[in-house]
C-alpha cells in the first residue's frame, strides 16, 4: 500500500508540474464544471440504443412494405427484391448508419460541454480536447465593449445549470460550462463579477 501511494503522490507532482509549466504560474483557478448533464446525455444515448435495436427489424419490414406499394420489383423485374432477408440487411446498415450519426453528434456536444475553463490573472483559457490533442482558448477580461452575461438563480442553483457568457456587439464570444455556483465557483465568480 505505501508503493501504491507513493506512485500515486509522485504522479500528483508531475502533474502539478507539468500545469504549472503549462500556464505559467501556480496561482490559477479552476472552474469546477457539473457532470450531471453529460451523465443523463451518456445514459439517454446508451437507453436509446439498448431499447431501439431490437426493433431494427420493423424497419426492414418497412423497406419491403414500401418496395410493395411502389411496385419497384414489377417493374424493375429484379426478382431478389421479393425476399425480406435482404432487407433485414438494410434494415441494419441504417440502424447502424444513424446510430454512428448520433454518436458523432453526442460526442461533439460532450466536448462543448466539457471544456476546461481556468482563470489565470485577468484571463479566461478554455482547453478542449480537439481532435488527438487540446485546442487553447485565450480570451482577456479587460477587452473593450464586452458584455458578461451570468445565468444564475433560483432552480438552476440547485440543479448546476449557472454559466457566464461574454458577448460582444451582440455575438456570443465566449461560454463557461455549467456549473454549481457553490464553494471554490463562488470565488471565481465573485472575482470575475468584481463583488
């Protein structure tokens, strides 16, 4: 157990070094970001797709269903189309052609939603993951003409649902994640509202 912990604080240190070289100072804030709404997102997509694939086949009925009534293998006089296994196998190829579409578009509103957002003096980074890397985002607070919106009150205390947003000339620039707006949140926000 004392090698395990040991491995596990040399780890930390590295860490540490290795963002304090990153952003250049020990003295940064983090913004604690809500995981419950990429949670529910992961377990809907996950319920979507345990309780919808064993009805891909109603779909290769459809296919033959709808072949029938526009007479295509009369006409066409392609007689394989008469056999419902093969459009079983379309069935399936679009089940899995619309559950990869899903997928791609899950995991991109993931990245939106999991970006890293981290004060450093007056500015605001976002790192995201981007492609096989991280994409940095740099965006200083003492701008001019820049609007700092903050959602926040009520339910959306309780639920995690705050975010700053800063607009410029009516165009949104810049978002944070959700997120509580409770212990170290409160700092951050506190300091970036200047309160």
């Amino acid at each position: 157990m004392k090698i395990m912990n040991k491995w596990i604080s040399k780890w930390k240190e590295f860490q540490s070094k290795k963002e304090t070289a990153y952003f250049g100072t020990s003295l940064y804030d983090e913004l604690t970001v809500n995981p419950i709404p990429s949670l529910l997102l992961i377990l809907a997509t996950v319920l979507i797709f345990t309780y919808s694939l064993p009805y891909a086949f109603y779909l290769g009925k459809f296919f033959y269903w709808f072949v029938g009534v526009l007479e295509i293998t009369k006409v066409l006089k392609i007689p394989f189309l008469d056999e419902l296994r093969h459009y079983h196998y379309l069935s399936i190829f679009v089940y899995f052609y619309i559950a990869t579409s899903l997928l791609i578009d899950v995991s991109r509103l993931l990245n939106l939603w999991n970006r890293r957002t981290v004060i450093v003096k007056n500015e605001v980074w976002q790192i995201r993951r981007f492609g096989f890397g991280k994409k940095l985002t740099k965006f200083n607070l003492e701008t001019e003409g820049l609007e700092l919106g903050y959602e926040h009150g009520g339910l959306s205390d309780y639920l995690g649902w705050n975010r700053m947003i800063w607009e410029k000339n009516g165009k949104t620039i810049f978002t944070t994640p959700y997120f509580f707006p409770y212990k170290k949140n409160r700092t951050i926000v506190n300091r970036i509202l200047k309160r």
